[in-house]
C-alpha cells in the first residue's frame, strides 16, 4: 500500500475515528438508495477492513492504490489499462480506497474509474499539447506562486495530491515531490505579498489545496491573513470528494479561523457525491465557508447535457454553487478527454433557463501562455442599434429593449471608486478613456513605424552633433506637423467627417 508523509499525517485523540461518518453495510454487501448514491461491494484487498477504519482519513491514506496487484483486486482491468499501469506514466497513479469503491468494476468506461485509472491515451502526444498549458512558469515570481491576473494570485502549495486524475492539467509537476509544503516556501510567498499590495485575492491550490497537517493549514492561513493587502483567501481542492473522511472537525475549526474564506471543490460527476462527501461538505457550509465547484469537460464522462444537469442540481442541493465549467486544457497526456467547445457551449444552452440560475457554471476557456479564464457561451444578443438591443431567450423567443432616449453618463470625476481605482487594462482601459487603441507587440507594421522613427532620430542626432556649437539650435525630434493626429473626428450634418478635431481631442487621440 502506499504510505503518506509525516508532513501530511495529524495525531488526534484515540478512541473514535476522526469523522462520524455513516457506518458502512456489512463488508461485502451493496447499498444503492433511491438517489443514486452506492456504496459498492468492497473488494477482497479489503475483506478484513472494520468501518472504523474505512472511515478514518489515515488509514484512507496509508493504503491508496498505487500498483499494477492492488488495483486488480478491484477491477477487471482491460489490457489496455494494464499495460499504462506497467509502464508507468509521468503522473502516477493513486486512488483512495473510498473513489476505488465507486469504480465499476466491469465497464471500462465508468466515469469514475476513468478519471483514475491510466490509459495508453496517455503516452499520445498531439500536436497542440504543451508541458505548461496556462503559462504558469513564465508567470513565477517566486517559486510555487504563479502571478496572472491584476488583484489575484495563485499559490501551489504542494505538488501533491490524495489521488491523481489523468486529466491533471499540471502533470508535468504534480505528483514529483519538487515542490513540497514548507514554513520557508510559505514565508516567501508571504513576503511576496506584502512587497505587491495589489494583491488582495490568493487561491491556495496545488496539487491540492488541502494536502497538508492542520497544523500547517493553521500556519498557512495565518501568515496570508496577516499580510494587510490580502482581503480573501480561497483554497481549491479535491480533498472532500477523493477523501471526505479528511474534512474532520479540528480541521473546519482550523479554517473557520481565517474568514472570509472561500472554497472552490473539483467535481465531475454525480456519482461522486456520496454520503461520505454529503457529511464533507455539510460541515464545511455550516462552518460559514461558501462552496463553489469546478468541472472540467470531459469526453465520454461528462458531455452529456442530461448528466451535467443532474449534477449542477445534484450540487446546489447540497449548498456548492457551480462555479466554472472548463474546456479541458491543452496538457500533454489529455488529449483523449478533449471536446469540442461546441459541447460546452450546447451544455450551456440546455442550462440557462431550463434550471435555476444559479445552478449553471461559467465556460470557459483556460487561454494558453498565460492568458487566462476565457468565457465561451451563447449568443443572446441578435442585434442591436442606438435605440435598440434584440434579444432571445432559452426558449427562442425574440424580444426588444428600447435604449433610454436620455442617459445621463456616469462622471468618473466625481466618483470616489474611480479616482482610487488601479489603471485599467485590455479593453477595460479602452472603456475608461485611457487608450484609443490597443497593438500587439508582433505587429509588422508597429514594427516598421518603430524602426522608421529610430532611423529618424539617429539621423536628427547626427545632424545636431555636426551643428557649431555657436550656431546650434533646439531641434524638434518629433515635429508637430510631421505627425498625424489620431483623434475622433467632428461629424458634419451628412455623417463625413471634417477632420477639425478640437487640440484637446488631438492630443488625446495619441494615447495607446
């Protein structure tokens, strides 16, 4: 079996297990209840198993499934399945006994077992498949710490994970043991807030967010929350759904500390939500923590409109608001799990309107090189002018809004939010009036304008410098009337423009 670290193991008073879970039936029979939550019959590798010990978190841990022997206790594995295992991908394989029990043991195509269990899909590599999809290496500052977005960060606390799942989008680190939980990492990360006061949101994730001792939970959040700047701290985790039985009570008492706190859980599919991870998740709510989910789109597991729709529903019963549903990234090894983003786009479609609002997840797309969280959704929006917006809705109904005929504009001089705002960026500070137009660096002619005007001003140079120095005068490197205003233009009665724009408009017009 495989063991766990020290690091990882918490004591606790002897004498119960660490959660009150449900006892589960006896040891080989099978429980199915009107909702479709199963406990299925144990295997043999477990026949002498107490429901103490299935229900306590370290013996969970102390005997994942990690070889080629163990897991053919459980499954009729295909040749296929068998020969991955044997030769070992780059993510490893480790299931808890708890997400092995849901496995069928028969269908090759389970979605649970899918989703643990390797395949020779794996080895494949396609030609869009990149080692760093999201571009996080690039966005390092300080190691295990990924810097994208403006207000916001992402702290990888540790590479490891309860168990593994083959659609991992950072299998290239996961799972190596390069990038272990520590009080000096930890601290690092800290000090890094406090040099960058923008920072203000900080998702701890991993590998798993939840992977470590309370008492280095405890540490964790304490030092983040210190730092004044940080307003909310998140943790992303698949902890409650791979090993529900974790979530015990000195541990919410631990993050109960440290609101507001939010919680964003990994879920797939409906069958993971078992009676185990119903307890998880209640405790974790009634602890005031706001649960949200994140679901990755997934070939043959997931892409079922039907299916996700029991899901978000399934979820929201349970106090966990959908929060993303993300096309699966560009990662090595994954390619076999890809859809089509059509397929979420329709997902979305059979949501909105056919279930409650808050039950349908956001798609989008992960941008690679480190672009970000694309929304990707129908188009609800027909057409529009300046007095008119036309719209449909779920059903296909087509309807108008009339544009008010007065709108007095919002004056961002006389708005406190405003004048302490951050400088935008993208089409936000093209929204704001900070910029007419935004280029990208590759542009050939950007690049051609940009060696012009070098040339322009070594040739200036040269001149200046062979003027007497008696005779030499003020030379204008950029000459006012060598340079073409970009500035709105005034309308004529007809529509055309007269290129009379007012100095003011000309002069705002060169911003980029």
């Amino acid at each position: 079996m495989e063991t766990f670290t020290t690091e990882y193991a918490e004591k606790e008073p002897p004498g119960k297990p660490p959660s009150s879970l449900l006892s589960l039936p006896s040891i080989t029979s099978i429980h199915d209840d009107p909702a479709g939550e199963s406990i299925r019959a144990r295997s043999s590798l477990w026949a002498n198993v107490t429901s103490q010990q299935w229900n306590d978190w370290r013996w969970q841990m102390s005997n994942r499934i990690a070889t080629l022997e163990q897991l053919e206790q459980i499954i009729r594995l295909t040749p296929d399945e068998a020969q991955a295992v044997r030769l070992k991908p780059d993510l490893k394989m480790s299931i808890t006994p708890h997400f092995a029990a849901l496995m069928d043991p028969n269908d090759p195509q389970c979605p649970i077992r899918r989703q643990v269990v390797p395949t020779m899909a794996e080895f494949a590599l396609d030609d869009p498949d990149l080692e760093d999809p999201l571009g996080e290496d690039a966005h390092m500052p300080v190691p295990g710490l990924v810097h994208r977005y403006p207000d916001r960060v992402l702290v990888e606390i540790t590479d490891q994970c309860v168990a593994y799942c083959r659609h991992c989008t950072r299998r290239r680190m996961v799972g190596t043991g390069v990038m272990p939980a520590h009080k000096t990492r930890i601290e690092a990360i800290a000090q890094y807030f406090e040099a960058h006061p923008e920072v203000r949101d900080v998702l701890i994730s991993g590998g798993d967010g939840l992977f470590l001792s309370d008492d280095l939970l405890d540490f964790t959040l304490g030092r983040f929350r210190a730092v004044k700047s940080v307003e909310i701290l998140r943790i992303g985790t698949r902890v409650p759904i791979f090993l529900p039985q974790r979530v015990t009570d000195k541990m919410v008492a631990t993050l109960r500390k440290y609101h507001p706190l939010w919680m964003n859980i990994h879920i797939n599919h409906p069958k993971e939500l078992t009676p185990e991870v119903r307890e998880a998740t209640a405790k974790l709510a009634d602890a005031g923590i706001p649960l949200g989910a994140q679901i990755v789109l997934m070939a043959g597991i997931n892409d079922c409109t039907n299916t996700m729709k029991s899901l978000v529903q399934d979820m929201v019963k349970l106090r966990i608001r959908p929060y993303y549903l993300y096309q699966c990234d560009l990662s090595q090894g994954i390619g076999h799990f890809r859809t089509p983003v059509s397929v979420g786009i329709s997902i979305i479609e059979s949501l909105r309107g056919h279930t409650t609002g808050f039950s349908v997840p956001t798609f989008c797309v992960d941008a690679p090189g480190g672009g970000g969280k694309v929304p990707v959704m129908p188009n609800y929006v027909i057409s529009m002018n300046a007095r008119k917006t036309i719209v449909r809705n779920f059903e296909g109904v087509i309807a108008t809004y009339t544009e008010p005929d007065h709108y007095n504009h919002h004056a961002p001089d006389n708005c406190e939010y405003c004048r302490r705002a951050a400088p935008k960026e993208g089409v936000a500070k093209l929204l704001a009036g900070d910029a007419v137009v935004l280029e990208p660096d590759g542009l050939r002619r950007k690049q051609r304008r940009v060696k012009k005007l070098d040339a322009e001003k070594k040739t200036r140079r040269k001149t200046t410098m062979a003027v007497p120095v008696k005779t030499m005068q003020p030379v204008e490197l950029f000459p006012l009337a060598a340079l073409e205003p970009i500035a709105p233009r005034k309308r004529n009665g007809n529509g055309n423009g007269n290129g009379n724009g007012s100095a003011a408009q000309a002069q705002n017009g060169k911003a980029r």
